[in-house]
C-alpha cells in the first residue's frame, strides 16, 4: 500500500546480516518509428530503488519511494493497483525477483478539533 508516495518492501535474511537495493519497476508499451512504420514496444520502467541494511534472522520494512514514472503510473493505473516487479540485489551476493501489486492507501478523515 502506497502511502505519501512510499511504498513498504518486507526484507529479511537468514543467516547472515546483508545490505543491497530494492527495486520496483514495470513494463509499459511506447510507440516507435521503424523505418517508414510505426509499431509498439514493450519498455521497462523503474518506479522507484531504495538501498536497505537488514540484521540476520530479522525482517526489516524498506520504505521504497516513487518517483515520477512511478507515481504517474500508480495515478493512471485502473482500480489504482499497479503490477510491479520487486528485485532485491544483495551486494556481492544474488538476486532475487518477485511479482507484487502496489495500490493506493485510502485516505484517512481529517482529525476533528474539539
């Protein structure tokens, strides 16, 4: 859930501490000149990367911010959620990939005065 323009990423590490970034991109389809023919391509697009330090055997929260590829197609997305695409690099280690769903927090009332 998006919130601010942040978006939490969960991150834990199992036997060792690690460090590396956190990326969330998409793919989005351009338009492009080939010769004399106009035809669509599939492009992708970073929506936001955070660095993160996670403790061994703990779950850290990575706050990935949006930035404004990621807000706009968070804006224009239907139903206000966007597939995206998380990958988790470690430094000096692998990397690893899973498919989420970022969408829209609701809006909370604004707090009455007394």
């Amino acid at each position: 859930t998006v919130l601010r323009g942040k978006a939490p990423i969960s991150i834990s590490c199992a036997n060792a501490p690690c460090a590396g970034v956190v990326t969330l991109s998409g793919s989005k389809t351009v338009k492009v000149r080939k010769g004399k023919k106009t035809v669509s391509k599939r492009v992708t697009v970073i929506y936001g990367r955070a660095s993160y330090s996670a403790k061994s055997g703990k779950t850290d929260v990575v706050m990935v911010t949006l930035d404004s590829a990621g807000r706009s197609a968070l804006a224009a997305a239907k139903g206000k959620h966007l597939s995206v695409t998380v990958t988790v690099t470690v430094t000096g280690g692998k990397t690893a990939k899973g498919v989420g769903e970022l969408k829209v927090a609701a809006a909370k009332p604004p707090k009455k005065k007394h």
